[in-house]
C-alpha cells in the first residue's frame, strides 16, 4: 500500500486566474485554470486500489455587448487548450479508466433580460 501525502480527492495543487475589461456595455473575459492531479479510493473494498484523475487545464474566453434595452450579444470559447475534461487512470493497472476528451467548443448568441 503506497501512503501518499494529499487529501484525497483534492488536488495538491490549484491556480485559477481571470483577466476581464468591461467599458460602457463591452465586457471581454479570460480565464485560465489548471488543477493538479488529485489521489482517490477506487475500491471500498480493496484500499490497496487508487486511481488519480488526471491534471485539468483549461483556457476559456467571452467577449459580448450589453445593449441599454436588455439585449446582449455574446461569443465565448472554452476549452482553447483541448485538454481532457475528465482522465482517470488506476494506479495498479495500466490504463486509462475514464478517459473524456470534449475538446473545444464555441458558443455565439442574443440574450435578453428584463
């Protein structure tokens, strides 16, 4: 059994930063995080088993309008970095156990809030 010196399913470390410019309705957003890998029990039954999700890294970004009429134009892109969103893999084996790879995705669009 291999002792490790991190809270489970926490990870050692974490860094988050977001930069932001908004002026008279303009808004422009990015943010960036990166979160280390963390150590959880995979088995209840078997605490000699782990697994460790994989270190997450993601670069997101928004642009958009605020109209005075309660319109607002929108683009956003997440993910820029393409990374996995979620990479499990068992200290005892290996392979991958969960493996989810999203990728990036944009977004365009009108909102409306009254």
């Amino acid at each position: 059994y291999k002792e490790y010196d991190q809270i489970e399913n926490q990870p050692e470390k974490i860094f988050h930063i977001t930069v932001f410019w908004e002026y008279e309705g303009f808004s422009a957003r990015l943010g960036y995080v990166r979160n280390g890998s963390q150590v959880s029990v995979f088995d209840d039954f078997d605490p000699d088993v782990h697994y460790v999700r994989a270190q997450l890294e993601s670069l997101d970004a928004t642009i958009s309008y605020q109209f005075k009429n309660g319109w607002k134009v929108y683009a956003e892109a997440n993910n820029l970095t393409g990374e996995p969103e979620d990479a499990r893999y068992a200290l005892t084996e290996d392979y991958y156990q969960t493996y989810d790879l999203n990728g990036k995705s944009y977004a365009v669009g009108v909102r409306w809030a009254f």
